[in-house]
C-alpha cells in the first residue's frame, strides 16, 4: 500500500473516531434545545438554524474548490489561502446581511427581538472563519487538527446550552451559546495554523478574487442547493404547515441527519488524493471509487435495518412522548440513507474528475422534484409529506449521477 493510500486511511480512521462523537454531542445538544425551547419553540428554532445552514453552505463550496487546488499544488499554498482569506471576508460579510434579510422576510420570525438576528448572523460568520482554517488542514491532511477541534466544538457548545436551560435563559440564550462556541473555535484553529504553517497575509486584490470567486461558483453554486435541499422541507413546513409540525418533522430529521453526515466525513480524508489521482490515474481511480462506493452501501444498509426495528424506541427515549408523530416519519427518513450515503460522497469524486456541472443538474433536478412533492403532500400529511419529497428526490439524485457519469465521465465500475 502507497503512503498515500495510508495516510488516507490513518486519517479516515481518526474522523471515523472523532465524527461519532462529535455527531453524538451535537444530537445531545439538539435534544436539550429540542426539550427546552419545547415542540413550538423548537420550531422557531429550526427555522433560524435552517437559514443559518443554508448561507453556511456557501464556505463549503470555497473550501472544496480550494482543497483541491491545493492539493495540487501544494507549493502555492500561502498564495492560495491568502487570497481565500479575502474572498472569506467578503462572503462573510455578504451571509450576515443576508441572514438577516431573510429572517427579517418569514413571517413567524419577523416579531423577534433584532439582537436575536444578530446573533444568528455572527453565528454565521465565526462558523465561516473556523472552517476556513480547517481548509488547509484538509488539504495539506491533517485532519486531526479538524477532528480535534470539531470534538471541542460540540462538547463546548453542548455544554454551553445546557449552562443556558440551567439559568432558565431564553431562545437567545441557546443561540449565543452556539455562536460562542464558534468563535472558539475559530480561535482554536487560527492558533493552530500559525503555529504549524505560520502567518498568511490577506490578499484583497481584485483580480485574484474574481478568478477564485469564478471557480467556486459552480461547486458553491451546488453545495447551496444540496444543502438547500437538505432544508427546504422545514421552509416549506414552516410556510404551509404549523410550527408544530415542523418540530415534530426536525426531531426525526436531526436523528437521520447525525447519521447522514457519515459519509461526509469518511469521503473528506479521500479527497486530497482523489484530486491528485484524477490528473494523473484515471483507471486506478475508477476502481477506488467503486471500493467506497461500495464501503458505503455496506455501511447504510445496516444501520437502516437496525434503526428500522428501533425507531420508536429510539425517538420516545431521545426526544420523549411529545414527539411520538415523529415515528413514522424517522422510519420514511432512514431509507433515504441509501441514496443519500453515496450522494454525499460522489459530490467529492464528481468534483476531483471535474464534472462538477452534471452534479449541479442532479440537485438542480432533485430539489425542484422536492419541492413539487412537499407542495402536493404537505397540505393533507404534513410533516409525512415533507419526509416522502426527500425520498423522493435522493432517488432521482443519485439516478441522474450514476446515469450521467456513464455518458460524461469515468464509470464507477471495475474497468
């Protein structure tokens, strides 16, 4: 086995320990908020955290594009994150308003207090800047910087909101706790970087940024409407249904969700290499995404037919009686597990072979299916109808990749 391949492993092992724990305090994190703030409360919530997610995504599809390039090219490295650092700014500076903008245009959330809105915009912008940080971390792979500070992310942030229901705090209270602990983490992973690559200036040079904003903008563009269709049926609820209904469909959605986040974090340790691989071994990397691709379907498969049999177990134990409507829909949302694992991770592989562009088509058609399916049966099920629209999209998603990559790109099968 190559040292690449090795170290691919070592750090696939070591996000393997540390994603279990970090999912498993983040869900405990939910469920106190979820317990406290109760079913209505909760809804608002969720709501709030969806917007947040949602203009989170956009340092995803930076950081993927910039992982790659230097992955690449890894003695361009200072000038590559330099210039990152600047774009970071002004994206960040571009979701705060935005969170605000939308916040302030929901009518459920128009009627909160303003510090509540900013709150949730300094959220979003601790959370930009950590992750930015972890960018070089990933594609110079140490993930064990990532894996470590994501762990004390979740446990300090847990530790936070639970501090806030202790003191009788308020929806305000939960989430400045949760911006706290991003700014730590922020902290913690600026600290980091200069102590093992050293300082980076900002590079705010126009020519510079647009050339990077122009590569990013298909991958961001894609990473906003995959994370989108990750919330649009709380949006949709939210809009068409009650706000208890959309907490009684995010209870089950955040339980299927932890799980969900598996195979993001197994693919991140690959992609370095993945990047590398698809310039220089096409065929070699044929037969290493069908191994993965593989692992994954293993790997869902059993946690689906585990977690079937348990379902109602598991949501009275995790969220309590209040949620008991949440049952069936946990038991439509497991499923979506087997199309959701392998998505997740060929958005990595699609992007390493540079076929970023039938990606986008794929959750460009998914999410408009989504949506078609959520306004035909959240009317008459609610919370059930929003389950079976993310079924129901995963479905054609992962159809459109697999069907498209046999036309356009290298296919994921033994060559």
């Amino acid at each position: 086995m190559s040292s690449e391949k090795k170290r691919a492993l070592i750090n696939l092992l070591v996000m393997g320990l540390a994603a279990p724990i970090g999912a498993g305090f983040n869900f405990l994190m939910t469920l106190i908020a979820a317990r406290y703030l109760m079913s209505e409360g909760f809804g608002i919530y969720s709501g709030i955290i969806s917007i947040i997610a949602l203009f989170q995504v956009i340092i995803e599809g930076s950081r993927n594009v910039i992982i790659r390039n230097i992955a690449r090219e890894p003695e361009a490295m200072a000038e590559i994150f330099g210039v990152a650092k600047g774009l970071l700014w002004l994206l960040s500076l571009v979701a705060f308003i935005g969170i605000l903008v939308t916040m302030s245009l929901k009518q459920e959330l128009r009627q909160l207090p303003f510090l509540t809105y900013l709150i949730a915009g300094l959220a979003a912008m601790s959370i930009y800047h950590a992750l930015g940080y972890g960018i070089v971390f990933i594609a110079k792979e140490r993930i064990e910087f990532n894996a470590f500070g994501s762990v004390l992310h979740k446990i300090i942030g847990c530790a936070l909101v639970y501090s806030v229901t202790c003191v009788d705090g308020n929806l305000n209270g939960v989430l400045g706790a949760i911006t706290a602990a991003n700014f730590g983490l922020w902290g913690f992973y600026s600290w980091i970087f200069r102590h093992r690559f050293g300082h980076v200036a900002i590079i705010m040079k126009g020519k510079e940024l647009l050339a990077m904003f122009k590569e990013i903008l298909v991958v961001g563009s894609t990473a906003i409407l995959r994370r989108f269709s990750w919330n649009v049926d709380i949006l949709l609820l939210t809009a068409f249904s009650t706000v208890a209904a959309t907490g009684i469909f995010n209870g089950a959605y955040n339980i299927v969700y932890s799980l969900n986040m598996v195979p993001t974090f197994a693919a991140l340790p690959f992609f370095p290499m993945l990047s590398r691989k698809a310039e220089k071994d096409g065929d070699r990397l044929k037969r290493d995404i069908l191994r993965i691709l593989g692992l994954f379907f293993v790997l869902a498969l059993p946690v689906i037919l585990f977690s079937q049999n348990y379902a109602d177990a598991l949501v009275l134990l995790l969220l309590g009686d209040g949620y008991s409507a949440s049952i069936p829909v946990m038991r439509i949302l497991l499923w979506d597990l087997l199309f959701s694992f392998p998505i997740s991770f060929l958005f990595y592989t699609f992007l390493a072979l540079n076929l970023q562009k039938l990606y986008l088509w794929a959750v460009t058609l998914s999410l408009l299916l989504n949506v078609l399916v959520d306004l035909l049966l959240i009317p008459s099920l609610g919370p059930l109808g929003a389950a079976y629209g993310t079924l129901a999209a995963d479905i054609l998603c992962l159809a459109v990749l697999l069907v498209g990559q046999r036309r356009k790109g290298p296919a994921l099968r033994a060559a």
